[in-house]
C-alpha cells in the first residue's frame, strides 16, 4: 500500500500505482528470485514521478532447476475508482546468456491488432513508459553478460478487458498495461473539479489575468518544451474543458490558451466540452466532416474510420496530403470556445500529435503566445 496522499475538497484521498508499475515490480522480483534462487516477499522500484514504492510480492515461485521464476504485485489504485484495482499483475523471467530483455505478453495482457496506438499491431498492450520501467528495473539486478525473457500475465486481464475501451480499440484477449507516471492519482470528480477551480482562482488572485490550461502531462510536457512556458501559468484540467471556461469568466481571467493532443482537442471544433470518451466520442465523425468539406474523396473518409485513434487518422491524412485541416480544426475549436463563452473570454488552441508533434496553432493562439514570449 502507498502511504501517500492528497486533499480535494477537504477529503483526504489515498494515491495508489499503475499497472506499470506492478508489471515493472513484478518483473524486478521475478529475475531477482531467479538468478538468486531465494524467494522474497518485498520488492522495492523507482518510479517515473520519482517516487519509490515498496511492493509485496505475492505467489513468488522458482522453477525446479533455477534461471526461471514467477510472482505477482496486487493493483492498488488507491483511492481512484479504477476497474483494474485489486487485482493481480504477474510476471514470468527466464534468464538468459545472451545480453538483453525480450519483453513478451503473457496470460490476459491484450495484443495490438490494430494500427495507431503507441504500440504496433501484433505486440502485447504494454505501453511504452511501463516498458521502458520494466526494462530499467530488470536491468538493475542482471549481472553484465545475462538477459531476459519477461513474460507479463494477468490472471483476470480477459475478465476485466470487456468492462474497457479494448475491444473498441483492437486491443484483443486482455488489459493494456498502462501508465505514464508510475502512480494513480485519485480523481474523486466533484472533488477534482472544485480544486482546479480553486487552482484558478489562485491565479487570479496573484494577479494573472491569461493561463495555459492542459488536459495531462503530455500537453504540460508541450506546452513547456515547445513554447517554454512557465510551469506555474500552466493548469492541468482533464476532460473538464468547458467547466474550466466558465469558471474562467468567473475569476475575471481575460485569456486562455489550450495546448492538447489532437484526441482531446479535436472535440472543441464539434462543440464537445466535456472530452471524456463516456460523454462524447466524435472525434473521427469530426475529422471525416470536415475532411469532406475539404474535398477528400470516399476513399480517404472510409479509412479514417477505419482508425481507431486519432493517431492513426493523423497518419492517414499525412499520406493523402491533407495537412492543412489541423489550421481548420484549431479556428472551428477556437470559434465555438468564443460561442461557449458568449465573447467573454479570448480562447487559442494548439493541437499536436504524439508522432508528429506540433500539428496547428490558431490564430487567437498565435496571439496569446506572442504575449508570453
């Protein structure tokens, strides 16, 4: 259990970690057990937020004649409501003589079957920071010379997949390992919502008058390397778009400028402002329309909605040469954030992509941005 926590809206929230992070400590225990022929029952991981966890092993097993073991960390999703909480990540390591890891998918961890996630069509679903933490972890306790074979397994990962977005996304026969920090933070939505209302009325009240909203880390991660904004004019929001707008006139801020991922952002130019999945999913209705309306042809509509994220249509619209809809996207998204608060508040948009980068700037953005440089 992590014994860390956080207030929101005076309720005293548990932090819990990721599926990566049970997949990298299980993964740690397992090569340890292996090359040491001892079992333990604690193992201990760095995680990307810099935090380190300590994690109880669970069924830690050695093979009869050594080089291979097994075990298991239990989900803690802390205070978070999460479907994957509670249940066990597993991981089998043979060691090997040749240097290296070979990260496999084993027992309920989906494979890709599609194009346009992080990971290539026929991979287990095991996204690119946990991998790089199960990398980092294994290699900690190898001597120089052996590698290893990982194998993730998850005994209730088919189970637990048909209550997800997987089948949707081509993600077939399991969970997708998951993570960009290596920790949950808990997200009770009321909670959540009114302390990043207090966040900005913060700022207001320390004299800003413009902030750079961001749904995660990514677009924060964007909004500092590519424009080198001040972390402290940045507010992370999530999907609470449109609530943060309002709440926006109500502190008396004049100008706000929202840096997203395409998935996210596409939304606004169809008029969505909450853009969780579960209230609104057009992102691809949104591209195709206005695709269309820039002359592509059946062709070019039909394969994108073939894709099954806004990454794979990014990819499509490259090979067919039509870039220029991401300058469109960003003024329709700017023109109906000005309708969404009646002229009242000066909204730019910035869109980009994880492949591609900086996809647009609006032209309401080009002119806040010009203020903060």
């Amino acid at each position: 259990m992590l014994h860390k926590y956080i207030v929101k809206d005076g309720k005293k929230l548990r932090y819990g970690y990721t599926t990566g992070s049970c997949a990298a400590g299980a993964s740690k225990a397992a090569a340890y057990m292996a090359l040491e022929n001892e079992l333990i029952d604690k193992i201990d991981i760095e995680t990307p937020k810099g935090w380190n966890l300590s994690l109880e092993v669970i069924e830690p097993s050695i093979e009869i004649g050594g080089k291979s073991s097994s075990c298991y960390i239990k989900k803690d999703s802390g205070d978070d409501p999460d479907i994957t909480h509670g249940i066990l990540i597993g991981a089998k390591v043979e060691i090997t003589d040749s240097p290296g890891i070979v990260l496999k998918g084993g027992e309920g961890v989906g494979k890709v079957t599609k194009l346009g996630l992080y990971v290539p069509p026929g991979e287990p679903a095991i996204n690119p920071v946990p991998r790089k933490m199960i990398e980092s972890e294994v290699s900690k306790v190898l001597p120089k010379g052996k590698g290893a074979i990982v194998t993730i397994m998850v005994p209730k990962g088919v189970e637990k997949a048909k209550k997800t977005f997987n089948p949707k996304l081509g993600i077939m026969g399991g969970i997708s390992i998951l993570g960009t920090s290596g920790i949950v933070e808990p997200m009770s939505y009321d909670a959540f919502k009114e302390s990043l209302a207090l966040e900005l009325r913060m700022a207001s009240h320390n004299g800003f008058d413009k902030v750079v909203l961001v749904p995660g880390n990514y677009g924060e991660e964007k909004a500092i390397k590519l424009f080198g904004l001040n972390k402290s004019n940045i507010i992370k929001i999530s999907n609470f778009i449109g609530f943060m707008l309002n709440k926006c006139i109500e502190e008396k801020i004049k100008k706000v400028l929202l840096i997203g991922h395409i998935g996210k952002l596409v939304k606004l130019a169809g008029g969505i402002f909450d853009t969780h999945s579960k209230v609104a999913d057009a992102r691809l209705e949104i591209l195709a329309a206005n695709l269309a309306l820039m002359g592509a042809s059946k062709e070019v509509i039909e394969k994108i909605f073939e894709c099954v994220t806004t990454e794979g249509a990014v990819k499509i619209i490259e090979d067919y040469s039509f870039n220029g809809i991401y300058n469109i996207l960003c003024k329709r998204a700017e023109e109906k954030c000005a309708d969404h608060v009646h002229g009242e508040l000066e909204v730019g948009v910035v869109m980009f992509s994880m492949e591609k980068g900086l996809l647009a700037i609006g032209e309401k953005a080009e002119e806040i941005l010009e203020e903060y440089r």
